[in-house]
C-alpha cells in the first residue's frame, strides 16, 4: 500500500484513551463470559474538525454494530446530534475499530458510514498478541499500536472497490489536556491508583496516626489509674511529663467536665458541685481563675461604659452649643443681657446633665 499525498491528521490523546478504553472494557468482559481467544470487535465514531486535507480527531464515541445486521443508525445519529450540542464545531470525520489488517467486513462496514461524511476515515487499533511485540516493547520502540487509512476508489476487474490506503499521523495535545492525560494515564501511589489512589493513602496515614495517639493516650491514662490504686509505681518524673502535656490542652469548661468525667470514669475536684463545697489545690485554682476572669470582664464592661458616657456627653455639648447661638441670635442680647442669662441657663442644664 501506499500512502495517500496531502491528508494530514493531528490525533488528540483523548480520543486514543477513549478508544483504548472502550476495548480493555469490551475484552474483560468478554473475557468473563466466554473462554473464546478471538478478540472483541469494538466500533465507535471519531470526532474533530476538518478544514480541507487537514483533519484533528479530538473525541469519539462508542457505536452499536451488529455483526448481521450491521450499524446502529438510529443510535448513531442520537450519539452525534448530542455531541453536536456540546460541540457545536466536531463534526463526523470516521470510525475506529480493532484488528491488524482492514478485512472484507471492515469494508463493508465502511460502506455504511458514507452517508455521514463522503470520505470517513477509518482508525484501528491493533492490540498485541502472543505472536507481536508486547506492549512494553512496542512503547519502548515508540509506536503507537494503531494506523489510520483513507478510503479510496480502485477499479478491481473492472468494479469499483473502496481500497484502505494509510495515512500518516501525528499526536497533538493543549496544556490542559496534557495535564489530565498524564494524571490519568501515570496512576499515582496507591492500591487504586489516580486521585483516588491518593485520597485513600492520605486518609490511611490519618487513621493510623490518630489510633496511634489513642493508643498511647489509653496507657497514660492505664499508667495513671494503676497508680492511683497502688498497683503501680509512683515516678514522680513521669507525674510531671504527664501533668505538662495534660498542661498544654485546652482547659474545659463547666459543661463539657461532666462529660469528660462520665467518659473517663474518674472523678476530677473542680470547685463546688451540686451545694457541696470542695477545697484543695484544684477547687482554690479555679476559684482564683473565675475571680481573675471576671475581674477582667468587669474591666472590659468599665471600659466600653465609659467611651460610650464620653460619646454622650460630646454630643450634649454640641447639642446645647447649637441651642445656645440660635437663642442668642433671636434674641440679640450680649453677655450681660437675655442671651447671657440663655447662656447661663445653657450652662445649668448641661450642669443639670452631668
């Protein structure tokens, strides 16, 4: 065969993963169902644009073919006007299929999609088998296992039969649709691999970190209750490190005591509980706390009172400022008249006032 002169085609990375992995699927499941070595036939449309002898396969999708009866046209026309709606500028540019050489039925399949673009062009994917290269050597030599073809009329014994005529490719990618491409096709750490891969390493290493942290906080608290009933050795060492760690917490406050007390099954002295009166080291600490505490509060509400009693009296001097010269206009008096007794009034009802 020789190639065709003038047709370019630029092949997207998504279309090849798609079209990849419409035939793992096919084959596992076929592989499931039946014991049968023959490869599955998998048929799908290619999608992209097209501006004269150059084309740019960017999607695809898959196809209902029946060996017999042949395509799905009613499912065909569905899948393209959906795209269509999507992406307004793909239009049909051919169909994929998988097998090592174009055969009789791939032809006549061909024949078929005619009527969506007067020149289809035809992807197929060639899976390697225990006869070819495997897949590690075949990506090490730097192929791809597919080829394209153009159909083309030849005159055969005087008929006219559509002859498949390989096209050279060529793989293009954007930056964002290399991105996705290398998260999706170099699977990351993790059983599942991907993204998944991740979340579920990163949730693991949470889990055993905080079971790790219960586990150690258990025999603290085991240490302490053996000490307590004189099943352990006192270390006064230990008390300390414990004590300056238990230091480091948030303190509690009274509603969440009870709670902590209940899970942890001790009983903690915190001040007065239920009209009993407590003392020791514990109840005099939070007594003097709450009184610093509130002290503090008390400071704070003297504090706002007071700004708020300046702001007041601001504005009552600006107010009887205001009062004061309209009374002094009306009146005409000087500051031994009228307007001066207005003023000394003024100056009683702000005396008033304070």
């Amino acid at each position: 065969m020789t190639s065709t002169q003038g047709l370019k085609v630029a092949l997207h990375p998504l279309a090849i993963l798609s079209i990849s992995e419409h035939y793992t699927r096919t084959a596992i499941q076929s592989a499931s169902q039946s014991t049968s070595s023959t490869p599955p036939q998998v048929v799908g449309a290619l999608l992209g644009t097209q501006s004269g002898r150059e084309l740019e396969v960017v999607n695809s999708f898959e196809l209902v073919a029946d060996p017999e009866a042949g395509l799905d046209h009613a499912y065909l026309v569905t899948r393209r006007d959906q795209f269509k709606q999507v992406f307004p500028t793909f239009d049909f540019l051919g169909w994929y299929s998988v097998g090592q050489q174009p055969s009789p039925r791939d032809t006549a399949l061909h024949q078929q999609f005619l009527e969506y673009n007067e020149s289809p062009i035809f992807l197929q994917l060639s899976p390697p088998s225990s006869q070819q290269l495997t897949a590690e050597e075949q990506s090490s030599k730097g192929d791809l296992p597919l080829a394209i073809y153009e159909s083309v009329v030849e005159l055969v014994a005087g008929e006219a039969k559509p002859t498949f005529v390989p096209v050279p490719y060529e793989v293009v990618t954007g930056e964002a649709e290399r991105v996705a491409v290398e998260g999706v096709s170099k699977p990351e750490a993790g059983a599942d691999g991907g993204a998944q891969g991740n979340l579920i390493v990163a949730l693991s290493t949470q889990r055993n970190a905080l079971q790790m942290l219960s586990d150690r906080v258990a025999l603290i608290v085991q240490y302490l209750d053996a000490v307590s009933r004189g099943q352990a050795r006192r270390d006064d060492e230990t008390l300390r490190m414990i004590a300056s760690l238990a230091g480091t917490l948030p303190s509690a406050d009274a509603k969440t005591m009870p709670a902590m007390e209940s899970a942890s099954g001790g009983e903690v002295a915190m001040g007065s509980k239920e009209g009993e009166s407590e003392s020791g080291p514990k109840g005099e600490l939070e007594l003097e706390f709450m009184t610093e505490y509130n002290d503090v509060l008390l400071t704070t509400y003297l504090s706002a009172l007071t700004k708020q009693l300046e702001t007041a009296n601001a504005l009552l001097d600006k107010q009887l400022l205001v009062v004061s010269g309209q009374a002094s206009g009306k009146e005409g008096g000087g500051p031994g008249g009228p307007g001066g007794e207005g003023g000394g009034g003024g100056r009683r009802r702000r005396a008033a006032y304070a």
